[in-house]
C-alpha cells in the first residue's frame, strides 16, 4: 500500500490560477492510514534575481503594489523585492532573463542559479528558482516598470546594498524572496 492515496481532487477556483480541494489518505507513524483535506494554490513555479554592483556596491530591487500584503496589514500595499516572474513556458534561466528585461530594463548576461525553494509549502505548490547577476549601468537598455497588458506598474530602485540590507532590520523590506536574496549575497560575500 502507498503511503498517500489521492481519493479526490475538486477545482473550488480556476479564475487567476487554480485554487484545488485535495482529499487523500496519508499513511500515520501507526501505520494507519488516515483520511485527510487540503485545499492548494497551484500558480506555476517562478524564478528571481538579484542584480548586483560590486564596483558600486549597489543592487537593483523593485517596488510594486501587492494586494494580498494590503489586505493583510501593509497600509499602502507597496512591496520592495526582487524581480521575478513566473516560467511560463520558458525554463528558470530564459524566464528570469526575461522578466530582468521587462521589469528592470536590464539585459544582464552572467546570470548563476545559486538555489530554489518552496515559498509556502503548506498552501502554494510554486518552486521558486533563485538566482544572482552582476549589472553595469551600459547594460540598462530599456526603462523597464513591466509590461502594460499585464497592468504591471513596477518602479526600478537602485540601493546601496548596505541600505537593503538595514532595510530588512527597518522592515522596509518584508518580501521572503528578496531577503534570502539579500542575506546570500551577505553571507557569500558578493557585496558588503
């Protein structure tokens, strides 16, 4: 006998991503098998950067408006992160590729996975893949702030690194993706 049995899944949403009703048995340290329901947000995987400056000792970080943060205490719903986007079609390095372009204006070239994880693996099925990339001001080719058919309205930041970094201490900076972005590049001394 397996240890999970999937006995029924129900699509309870299907209008952004799918919101599904998953009813399983799941097999208990007693060996019983016990019957259990989950409800899991399934919005695709994703990927994110960090584009840093060692010369300037700088990063370029993004600020948009994020409803669920205002629905859940953030005043103004303006959310400081990382760019990032989800894959689509494309594999993690073409989709961050892209979405550095479109959101940054950057066409930044040495980009290095350095790990991936799940954001919320009690609710979220997404995997996020993590990666970092050094910029020059020569490789800005574009404004950047999104693209208008997906109504983005992102606004472009360059920061010292060290600003970022006390950023997370203020709580400036509250987004999960950004601060283990941020504290890799800390611990792994890219920048600081």
């Amino acid at each position: 006998m397996k240890a999970i049995n999937i006995l029924e899944t129900a699509i309870l949403s299907d209008n952004w991503y799918t919101l599904k009703k998953i009813t399983y048995e799941i097999k208990g340290s007693d060996g019983v098998m016990v019957k259990q329901e989950r409800e899991a947000y399934d919005r695709g995987n994703g990927a994110t950067i960090l584009l840093y400056n060692q010369e300037q000792q700088t990063v370029v970080l993004t600020r948009q408006f994020r409803m669920p943060t205002y629905i859940n205490g953030n005043a103004s719903g303006m959310l400081i992160e990382c760019c990032a986007g989800l894959l689509d079609a494309d594999n993690p390095e073409d989709c961050i590729r892209r979405e550095t372009m479109e959101e940054t204006g950057y066409a930044v070239t040495d980009v290095r996975k350095v790990f991936e994880a799940y954001m919320s693996p009690g609710s979220v099925t997404e995997i996020l893949h993590f990666f970092v990339a050094a910029y020059s001001a020569a490789q800005k080719v574009q404004e950047g702030g999104g693209l208008a058919e997906e109504q983005e309205n992102i606004q472009v930041l360059e920061l010292p690194f060290m600003q970022a970094m006390e950023m997370i201490r203020s709580g400036d900076i509250k987004d999960a993706k950004t601060i283990m972005l941020l504290q890799y590049a800390a611990l792994h001394r890219i920048l600081g």
